[in-house]
C-alpha cells in the first residue's frame, strides 16, 4: 500500500538480541508508542544475522532522515526499515500482476 506519510505501517528496526529491551525502552522515549519484539510461534524471530526485529509503531514520521540517524546512535540498533537515501525509485507490485514505478 502507498502512503503519503510514514508511520502509516510500523517501522520494523534491526537490534542486537542481547540487549533488544534497552534499546526497546530508548526507542520509547523517541515517542514510539510501542516498540513490540516481532514473534513467529510465540518465540523472537531472528535475522540471517542473529539479530531480533522491533517493530516500533509511530504515529507519524515527519522527518524520516533525522528519524534514522536518532534511531542509528542507540548502541545495539544494526539497521532501521528507513532506507535513507538508498534508492531512486520505488517498484509497487500489485494483487493484480499490474506493477508501478515511482
């Protein structure tokens, strides 16, 4: 789905599983309204990298770069689901088979 302002859909941050509640509590006070550790049958869903998955509800996003950076200087945040200035374009594919670049 496409939407004009982020925090539409949570933001799915990567953190180290050693310390994923620290970094849950840090996020928190950024004004995430809550910050779930993502489950897959009731346990912690882990990365190709041993990490764990929050996935953090924000009501909105107003500046997705600052956001990032803020996000980025927590000790135990790997990656956020931001993707600042990586890309160009946006590919959208549809139920129907249709597809859209943006």
């Amino acid at each position: 789905m496409w939407v004009k302002q982020l925090g539409h859909f949570p933001l799915p941050v990567e953190v180290i599983a050693g310390g994923w509640k620290q970094v849950q509590k840090k996020i928190i006070a950024f004004g995430c309204s809550k910050a779930e550790l993502r489950k897959v049958n009731d346990r912690a869903f882990v990365t190709d990298n041993s990490h764990y998955i929050l996935d953090c509800y924000f009501e909105k996003i107003e500046d997705g770069a600052a956001l990032n950076i803020s996000l980025h200087l927590i000790p135990g945040v790997v990656e956020t689901g931001l993707f600042i200035n990586m890309a160009h374009s946006v590919i959208i594919g549809r139920a129907d088979g249709t597809i859209e670049v943006k």
